[in-house]
C-alpha cells in the first residue's frame, strides 16, 4: 500500500472529507489533494501534520541495505 492509499483509506475511515482532513491538519486543501494522488515531492512535515491526527508519523526508517 502506497502512502496516498494510507492516508485516503484513513481519512474515509473516520468520515472525514478532504476539506475536513485538511482543516483538521493545518495544511492546505491542495496539499490534501496532492498527497492522496500520491505527488512525489512533499514536505514530511505536512505529511506529518495529517498523520499525527491517526496516531502515526513519518520518519527515517534503518534497512540493511548497502
């Protein structure tokens, strides 16, 4: 599952709209809009912003790989 599947299946999980989500999040309607069409360029902030609100976040992740 993509990061924009996540967040578009979590905001419908808890009934909210974009615009809702986005009022909820602090961020812009557009950004909402950009991050649920999966957009390659974000700010991890923002997508913070609105992870925080389902009780996750983003961040550095350690893999094995060289």
């Amino acid at each position: 599952m993509t990061l924009s599947e996540h967040i578009k299946e979590k905001r419908k999980q808890n009934g909210l709209s974009q615009v809702e989500l986005a009022e909820r999040a602090g961020v812009g309607l557009r950004f909402i809009r950009d991050l649920e069409q999966g957009k390659q360029t974000l700010r991890m902030d923002k997508v913070n912003d609105v992870l925080v609100l389902f009780g996750e976040h983003l961040g550095p992740v350690r893999t094995d790989m060289p």
